[in-house]
C-alpha cells in the first residue's frame, strides 16, 4: 500500500490549472490594455514587447497546468492505490476532476494565449 496523498497535492491538482488560467486572463487583458494606451500617446506604461509578454505569460501558466495536472494524476493515483484510506473515495474524486479540470484549462491557457496577440484592442472611437 502506498501512504495518502498530502493535502497540498490535491488541491494543488484541483485548483492549480483554474488559477494559472485566471493570473493569465487578468494579467494579459492588462498587459494589452496598457499597450493600448501607449500606442494613443499616453505615457508609456510597457517597457516589454507585449507579444514577448504575452508568450512567456501563456507558457507559465501552461507549466503551472501541467503541474497541476500532474499533481493530481498523482493524488488520483495514491488514492486507488489504497482504497482502505478513504472510504468516501473523495480523495479519488478530487484526483479525477482535477486531471479533467487541468486538462480544461491548459486547451483554454493554450487557446488565450494564442489569440491575445492578435486582438486589435486599440479602436479609437
């Protein structure tokens, strides 16, 4: 029998890959609106190359997904492997849905990702 699964790793696997997807959503709708307001004349905020940003925002919060996803095949696993442990299976569940939810949000990491650089948020009204 192998021992549980610690309480960090499942919930690791459960929440990580949903909060990678959140820090890129926020941070990359920051990122293109303060490039945005640099290219109408206001004061420059960017410093980076917004598509650089963009890139390297994408591929760490796809790496912290894969994390996650990783952390809870392993919780998944621990907890089939000792099935006296946990009579309720719910270590099993959240090791489950959160190899679901991971691979989710990477196809959604991967996906925003690759279309932030080409949105035109710069439309002059």
């Amino acid at each position: 029998m192998r021992a549980a699964a610690h309480p960090t790793l499942v919930w690791l696997g459960v929440l990580g890959a949903p909060l990678a997807w959140v820090v890129q959503l926020v941070a990359g709708y920051g990122l293109l609106e303060a490039a945005c307001a640099q290219s109408v004349g206001e004061t420059p905020v960017l410093v980076v190359d917004v598509e650089t940003a963009i890139g390297v925002l994408t591929v760490a919060a796809a790496a912290v997904a894969v994390v996650s996803i990783v952390a809870a095949a392993l919780t998944w696993s621990a907890a089939r492997a000792d099935g006296d442990a946990d009579p309720t299976g719910r270590i099993a569940f959240m090791g489950a849905a959160g190899v679901l939810a991971g691979v989710i949000f990477l196809a959604l990491i991967l996906l925003g990702g690759s279309a932030l650089p080409s949105l035109d948020a710069c439309r002059p009204g």
